[in-house]
C-alpha cells in the first residue's frame, strides 16, 4: 500500500516463470501464464498514483522456479 492505495500482484493459475543469468544477459523464461502474470505485474506498477521506486520482488520459492535468479520489478520515473 501507498498513499492510501493497495496494488495487487496476482499470480495466475499454473504460472511458471524462471530467469537465469548467462554471461551479459537475463532470460526470462515462461509459460503463457507466467508471461500474463508478469505483464499483469508491470502493469500493475504502471498504474497512476504508483509512486517512483515503487517495487516488487520475484525470488526462488517466491513465484520464481527453483534455481531461479532473483528478479526485482521497479517502477522508476526520474530520467
């Protein structure tokens, strides 16, 4: 909650997201429906009144497969 506002991050049924770091690069790996959740996740940052440095974090056995490199979403509007 900010500002008086609650953001809800949902998780689709069977969503399966995986991300791994291989040398200079991230790949985010994911069925349809972890593709969806993400989206719905960085929409969900994007909405008005969200505030800059607004975030959330994706780890190993906290929506991310096992294995998995830890993944934060950040909503950043200075330049």
């Amino acid at each position: 909650m900010t500002d008086g506002i609650t953001r809800v991050f949902t998780w689709e049924e069977d969503a399966r997201i995986e991300v791994r770091a291989l040398g200079g690069e991230i790949v985010i790996e994911a069925n349809a429906a972890g593709l969806r959740t993400l989206a719905g996740h960085l929409l969900t940052l994007a909405q008005a009144g969200t505030p800059d440095g607004a975030h959330l974090h994706l780890e190993e056995h906290n929506g991310l497969e096992e294995g998995s490199a830890s993944l934060v979403l950040e909503r950043c509007d200075d330049e």
